[in-house]
C-alpha cells in the first residue's frame, strides 16, 4: 500500500505540466493543433515531467508522427523564451 502512494505522488504532475495537458485536452476537443512554440514550452519542465507529458500527447494523438530525441526528452529543463520586447522608437 506505501510503494503505491509513493508511486502515485511521484507520477504527480507540476502545476506548469497539468498546465500544459489541459491546454492540449482542450484544443484536442476544439479539433486544433499544439501550439507552434509546444518544444519550448515542453523544454522548460522538468525532464520527468516533460516524459509525462510527452507520453500524455502520444496518447491522445498529437506526436504520432513526431520524433524526439531522447537526448533533448532527459536534457535538464531550460526556462522558456521570454518574446523580446519591441523597439518602439
């Protein structure tokens, strides 16, 4: 019973991942595609959160198609672009 609820927190997912899945659920059910910045945005979870989310995306359908290198799914995360900001001059 105590390995399945240390299992169990440990598969908890970040509020930044739970973020990212219900962004995807949501544009999974309106019929859209992930947003075009997904690698970044996937890029600055941590890298046992980013493989939850990854195998969440196969699941539903979105990376059928997509190959990730196992390299970039394990590297350490890397805070996410911020847009720069524009000269108004």
């Amino acid at each position: 019973m105590l390995a399945a609820l240390a299992l169990a927190a440990a598969q908890a997912l970040s509020p930044a991942a739970t973020a990212f899945v219900d962004d995807a659920t949501a544009r999974l059910l309106a019929g859209e595609e992930l947003a075009p910045d997904f690698p970044v945005r996937l890029q600055a979870l941590p890298p046992d959160q980013r493989l939850m989310v990854i195998v969440y995306l196969r699941r539903a359908g979105f990376l059928s198609d997509v190959v990730m290198p196992v390299d970039w799914v394990i590297s350490p995360a890397s805070p996410a672009l911020e847009p720069e900001p524009e000269d108004h001059e």
